[in-house]
C-alpha cells in the first residue's frame, strides 16, 4: 500500500522546534531572504525602491534600516501584513510553521496557547496568515478548453437552537424559523487544478460568478440541484443526482465534496464557529490548503511568509489594536 504524503519523509522539511532554536540574527536573515529574494535579502526601501539603506538600530537591538536616497525609516515588515510588528520575529515565524502544520486549520486559543500571546492576538495573527493566503485566488480562473471543474455549495453559520420542551420545538427547515444569517459556500474546483470559493446567500447567487471564473469550453459538474440549471447555455454540464449514487456517468462531484471534508473538519474539530463575517477567509483557507496538501510544510511555510511580507497592510485589520477596527 503506497505512503500517505503527510507520512513520508518529503513532507516534513521544517521542524518547529529548529524555528525556536534560532538567534535573533538567523530570524532577521530567514525574513530579509524571503522578503528581499531577488537581491539576495539586501533591503530595498519600500518608499523609494532605493538599494542604498543601511541598518540603523534601534537602541533596544530591533532592525531598523535608514534609505539614504529619501532618509526615511524602515523594518523588514514596514507595509507588509506584519506592519507595526509587537512580537519578536521568530514568534512570526514559529506561527506560521504552527498554522501551516495543521493539515485542517488552526484554533486561535491553541495558537495564543502555542506562542504565549492574548487570544486577541492570535486571532489577528491568524486572519492575517488567511489573508494571505486569499492574495493567490485574486483573479483567478479555471478550466478552458478539454478541462473539467466541479461546483456545490454548503451551508454554514445560523444555527438556531431548538426549545426545550419537544412541544415547543420548531422545523428549522422552514424559511420562517431560520436566523437569516446562514450563508453558502460555493466552490469551484478544477480536476488537477486549483480550487476558488465565495460566499453568496445561496447557490443560486452565484450564478455570475461562476461564469466569470471559469473559462468557455469547460466541463462542469454538478449536483441535481436547480440553482444550476442556467449554466447548460453556457457549458457542458455532467449532473448527478446524489440520491441515487455519488458518481454515474462519468458526473461526479467529488472533487468539490472534498474541500468541504476539509472545511467541515476545521469547523467541527478546531473552529467550531466559522460563520458571519469572516466566513470568506476561512473558505479561502481551506481552498489554500487543498490546493497545497502535496508540498513540504517548509515550502508551504516559505510560501505563506512571502505572501505576507509582499501583500500590503491588512485591509481588515490594520487598526486592530487601536480599535479603529473591530472584528
């Protein structure tokens, strides 16, 4: 029987334990590399673009560089996700070997327990390493000629607790006993390809957007639901009907029903609440995972941190801390 992937030598390149065991330096040098590759980690000032700054310490010992071209001060995360940085450099990084170790997700109260930070942290942290995540699904569009996706949504968040008493107890089924707040995730999944999530208030909503990230000439399957059927002017459509098999015909959705196994199983297992606001950035994370499951961890660590090092300050949470945002 072949090794799983996540068994094998080659999926585990980078150890939490060597990212804890790192000098000040050695972190400073990890940051610099992967922020600044293409000149071999020497700084660059993000206000000038200038090659000329030099390390200008703070008196406590942080790296600060001062561009000669524009005299202006900078760090290793001066406009990056990390912006404004509080924790040392190696609690950066230790979070992000934590969060890319976990095959289904990371709770924010393990990673505030993980790293010694406030639960507000960790939370903050988390939603940045998701946001970066989401930088590699921006304008993405799948399938094209002779490919093949798969579509279905899945719905989270609204929970309405039933009564007490059996008497008392409602059909949840029913539009009129719902919150209003649950929320569908669609998914379109390319077979051998990437995967692209939204967030719509149902499948049907998400008509306009499945036309516009995938290609003409695509395949699609699909599930028996109607909210569907207005896609066969557009596409090739393989539909199965899930109440008599899984896969029939050559349709099959499978591909979608795995990344909602993984999202299921963060919600379930880590999670527990994923609903509401930030419902996007988990479904963005999971796709992110999906899409990565069969590269090291280190490279998915390298990947992460030059993804957040080269996206702007967080658009949702930039002022956190001031609380000119609230989460």
């Amino acid at each position: 029987m072949a090794q799983h992937f996540l068994l094998s030598k080659s999926a585990k390149t980078l150890s939490l334990a060597s990212v804890f065991r790192m000098s000040n330096l050695e972190a400073e040098t990890a940051f610099r590399k992967i922020r600044w590759h293409n000149t071999a980690g020497a700084s660059v000032c993000p206000n000038c673009g200038g090659l000329d700054a030099y390390e200008a310490r703070r008196p406590n010992g942080t790296l600060r560089f001062r561009c000669k071209s524009c005299v202006k001060d900078f760090t290793l995360t001066s406009g990056t996700l990390f912006a404004s940085h509080k924790l040392p450099l190696q609690s950066y990084l230790a979070a992000i070997v934590i969060f890319c170790n976990e095959v289904k997700g990371k709770s924010a109260l393990a990673l505030s327990r993980d790293l010694s930070v406030s639960y507000k942290c960790a939370f903050v942290l988390s939603h940045k390493m998701r946001e970066a995540m989401s930088v590699e699904l921006k304008g993405r569009v799948l399938g094209g000629e002779g490919k093949e996706v798969a579509i279905d949504g899945g719905y989270f968040g609204g929970y309405v607790k039933p009564a007490n008493l059996k008497g008392n107890r409602k059909d949840r089924r029913m539009f009129e006993n719902k919150s209003g707040k649950r929320q569908c995730v669609v998914i379109v999944r390319e077979r051998d390809g990437g995967s692209l999530p939204a967030v719509f208030k149902s499948e049907a909503q998400a008509l306009n957007f499945i036309r516009s990230r995938v290609a003409k000439g695509t395949t699609i399957h699909a599930d028996e639901s109607n909210a569907w059927n207005e896609l066969h002017s557009r596409y090739e459509m393989k539909r199965i009907n899930h109440q008599e098999a899984y896969s029939l015909d050559g349709a099959c959705t499978n591909m979608a029903e795995g990344f909602f196994s993984r999202m299921r199983r963060a919600e379930v297992g880590h999670h527990h609440h994923i609903a509401g606001t930030y419902l996007l950035r988990y479904a963005q994370e999971a796709s992110w995972r999906e899409d990565n499951r069969r590269i090291s961890n280190g490279e998915q660590v390298s990947r992460v941190t030059e993804l957040a090092l080269a996206a702007k300050p967080s658009v949702d949470f930039s002022g956190y801390w001031q609380r000119h945002n609230a989460a």
